[in-house]
C-alpha cells in the first residue's frame, strides 16, 4: 500500500513504535556516506507437520482462497508455482477442498530467528487499515493540507547493484551539483520549487493528512460525495520518528497519555505547536490517485493485488517473498482480554517498519471497525510459510 504500507494508526502501538505501511525507506547517505553491509542472514526456516500449525483444522480457508488465487496468477510463471498454481482448483468454496489441495502441493515451514538471545520463533505481529478523509482538489478555508505527488527530483538508488546482498535496499536523495545527497525532510519540503503542481488533494485535516502517510494508503472523500483512492508512490528517505514518543520527551504527554485520542487532543488544545509536531518525524510519504473500483476491495498491495481485509499480510519480502501463502498465529487483544488469531494469510504487502522476520502487519479492512481493531493490534506471534513441495527455500 503500505503499503504500502502500513502498522497501526490509532494506539500507542503506532504514535510509540512507529508501525507502518508504506514499503521499506532507507535513509540517503550523505555525499561522503559510505554504504553499510549487514550481517549474515540469522532467519532460517524449520520443517513443520501440518499437525503443529494451531487452528489449520478448523480455519475457513475459503477466506482466503481468493487472495491465495490472485497471488498465483502472478506468481504461476515461476518455476516454483507452476505446478500448485497449475493444480488449484478453478472454484474452491469448500475449505476441505482447499485443505487437501495445499497438504498436498505444500510444506510449512516455520520461521525462526537466531539472536543474541538465541532461538526465536515468535515475533512482533501490529495491524494496519485503510483511512477515509475528507478532501478537495483545490484548496480553501476548509482544505488546506496537500497530498503529494512524487517530485521530479527525487531520486531513487538501488543499492543492489553495488552489493548484491543489499537485494531490495534503496535509498532516496537529490542532486546538489554533481552529488546525491539527502532528500528534504517534512520541514523542509514546504521550501522545494519541486512540489509545486503536484499537488493531488487537499485534506481538512493535518493530523489525518499525517496519519495516512503512516497506514499508506486510503480513500477521500470529495465535496461532491464522489470518492478516490490514493495509495503510496514513494518516500523522501528520512527515517520515521514517532510523534508519540517526541511530545514524551518534551514533557507534553506522559507514556499513557501518548495515544492516539490523546496526541489528537494535545495538538487541538495546542494548535500553534502543530507543524513542529508533525516536523519532528522528517518521513515523508508521496501518493498517487487511483480509480476506488470495487468498494469492497482494500487498495493494492506491494504485490500490486487489492488487499483483502482479514487475509492479507505486510512482511519483509528478503524473507517471506511476497505471494506467499502463510499460516499466522497470534492472538487479537480486545480490551482486556485477547482471542486467538491463528489463519492463513497472503503476504501481499511490504511496510516501512516491517523487518526482519517473523514479522507481520495484519491488514484489518476500511472503516471505523477496522480502525479500531488495527489499533489494538500488538501481540507476538508465530509465522509459518506454506511452501511448494520440493522447491528451493527463500534465499
């Protein structure tokens, strides 16, 4: 959507971890940066009996049959895939069905992670939804924060062609003479001629406005009742700061008081700190505008596939490429309780902050409902990839 894409936008899960939906930003280096190798792969991925996989026995799979046909169709001229895509069943409305067809074309296999402090298996699952505002396409009293198009002078490098084991890795910049250096941050960009005419849509609401950069994508709503679609383009390459954990430091919110409802009260009792709250995280998101289409899809994914809410997951693709079938386990914390969550899922999605694995963003829908569940949504959780048989692991 994420997109990117996307982390929870209304709990203390995104204003103080920062949880998002747009694919992975990297930070420009500056002109003399050098450019860091990371370290030896530490995810590996551990064979499973469908017997160790909690709740595949009884979960609908006809859920997620739709999504898992989408991804195979553009998946099906891979090696790998052309065999299950080939051998899927043209209507599959029966979870039985469906079951049998991936015990027999598929492996799980669980992913782990091996740190400092040893074998992990369970890792941070968050959620994320796609917003609706309010906007216009020319600006007024009423409309005055914009939605940007990517600028004509940003630049994108992919660091893969100078190291291979940085596959996937880019980092955004501009030319300043003869040398790339970091692209302009939130306060800086109201100073770029670049913008000028990219304009795509004016939001009634800063803070809104702000927010959607976070999920990656949503639906406007125009004066006239008509409704658009805009969905992640690209990024500015500054890294994410939480405006939760900024208005902690200066002494504005305690921890408790840094949620969503409560940053949104602040920034209304405190109007003339606004911009310099919404500068402090210098990430900036530019969109694009797209036909809404079905009103009951969700907005195109990393994979370029509508979401579907309740199936589609964002993940680190170095990890679990994207079109993959996953088995996810965790739990939905609902007020002061939980309830498990345990579901095959399709990762579908990339987001900003989703690293490493096993990691996930559960994509929840459009709506207040979705909202409100996205942000309850942090819990550990265990991941297993439904692989084809027989075929090479994710590299």
């Amino acid at each position: 959507m994420r997109r990117p894409r996307v982390g929870a936008a209304l709990a203390l899960a995104l204003v103080l971890a920062g949880c998002a939906a747009p694919p992975e930003p990297a930070p420009a280096p500056g002109p003399a940066a050098a450019v860091p190798v990371p370290p030896a792969r530490q995810v590996t991925y551990e064979q499973a009996p469908w017997s160790a996989l909690p709740g595949w026995q009884t979960d609908d799979l006809a859920a997620a049959w739709p999504a898992f046909m989408a991804s195979c169709k553009v998946l099906r001229t891979r090696p790998q895939w052309s065999a299950p895509c080939a051998a899927a069943p043209a209507a599959a409305a029966d979870s039985r069905v469906i079951r049998d067809y991936f015990m027999r074309h598929f492996q799980p296999w669980r992913i782990v992670r091996d740190d400092a402090a040893g074998r992990v298996d369970q890792g941070l699952v968050t959620g994320y939804f796609e917003p609706l505002l309010r906007g216009a396409r020319k600006p007024s009293a009423g409309y005055t924060t914009p939605l940007y198009a990517p600028p004509p002078d940003l630049l994108t490098v992919d660091l893969a062609a100078l190291f291979p084991e940085l596959k996937g890795k880019r980092v955004r910049g501009r030319l300043q003479g003869n040398t790339v250096v970091p692209y302009y941050t939130r306060a800086q960009l109201r100073q770029d001629p670049a913008l000028k005419g990219r304009e795509l849509v004016w939001i009634d609401d800063a803070l809104d406005a702000f927010l959607l950069e976070v999920q990656g994508s949503g639906r406007v709503k125009l004066p006239d009742g008509s409704m658009i679609r805009v969905q992640y383009a690209d990024q500015n390459g500054q890294p994410y700061q939480s405006i939760g954990r900024y208005l902690v430091k200066q002494g504005a919110l305690t921890t408790e008081q840094a949620t969503m409802p409560g940053i949104r009260a602040w920034l209304e009792a405190h109007p003339q700190r606004l911009q310099e709250v919404l500068d402090a995280n210098p990430s900036v998101v530019f969109f694009s505008e797209a036909p809404l289409g079905d009103p009951n899809l969700g907005p195109r994914g990393a994979q370029g596939l509508p979401l579907t809410a309740g199936r589609s997951i964002a993940v680190d693709p170095a990890y679990v490429p994207l079109g993959t079938p996953v088995f996810l386990s965790t739990v939905l914390p609902l007020g002061t309780g939980s309830k498990p969550l345990q579901r095959l899922v399709v990762a579908q999605d990339t987001g900003g902050v989703i690293g490493g694995a096993p990691r996930a963003d559960f994509f929840f829908g459009t709506g207040a409902e979705a909202a409100r569940l996205a942000g309850q949504m942090r819990a550990q959780g265990a991941m297993w990839i439904l692989w084809p048989k027989d075929a090479p692991l994710p590299k």
